[in-house]
C-alpha cells in the first residue's frame, strides 16, 4: 500500500493505492489518525481509486476514525473501487461512512 499526501487551506487529502489488508492497516490508522481530529484540518478525503482491496482490518480503521472525527469536521472516502464498496456494503460500514 502506498499513500502520498495533498493539502489545500483546511482539507487533506490521502491518496491511497494498493491493498489494504491485516498487514497494511496499521499504516493507514497512523496516516488517518495524525489528521482525526484535527483543530485545522477540518475535512480529511481519502482517495481511494487505486484500492484493489480492503480487508476488515481496513474497514476497522475508517469507521473507527469515523467515530473520532469532531461533529463539524468530513471524513470522505472518494473513487472507491467496486470491490471496496461490495466491502462496505457487506459490512455494513456505508450506512456510516461518507462515501463519494
């Protein structure tokens, strides 16, 4: 997996790309969690087009920052594969994730 950064006045974006899975989660909680909350980060966009794959791990981490985003902040996920939304919405995670 492979993450490369983008910032603009108050919004990150993470693009990310590859696979998320046991092994790569912890990389992307760590890269999600430096702007979850964030007192000037107000909306976190993960780019999510060069997911092949996410495993529960993966979706753990996002709904978990989910939960500990401020109430007047975003957290989106943009482009994700139709594998990745087949995921989210098997698990359940798309009734709470802001999927673009």
């Amino acid at each position: 997996m492979q993450i490369t950064e983008e910032r603009t006045d108050h919004t990150v974006t993470l693009i990310v790309s590859g696979r998320i899975d046991v092994n790569s989660s912890a990389t992307l909680e760590a890269e999600v969690m430096k702007w979850v909350p964030s007192p000037v980060v107000w909306r976190l966009v993960l780019d999510f087009a060069g997911v092949e794959y996410i495993s529960s791990a993966g979706v753990r981490v996002l709904l978990a920052a989910q939960k500990k985003k401020k109430e007047d902040h975003e957290l989106i996920i943009r482009n994700p594969s139709q594998f990745c939304r087949q995921v989210f919405e098997v698990t359940g995670a798309d009734i709470f994730l802001n999927i673009a």
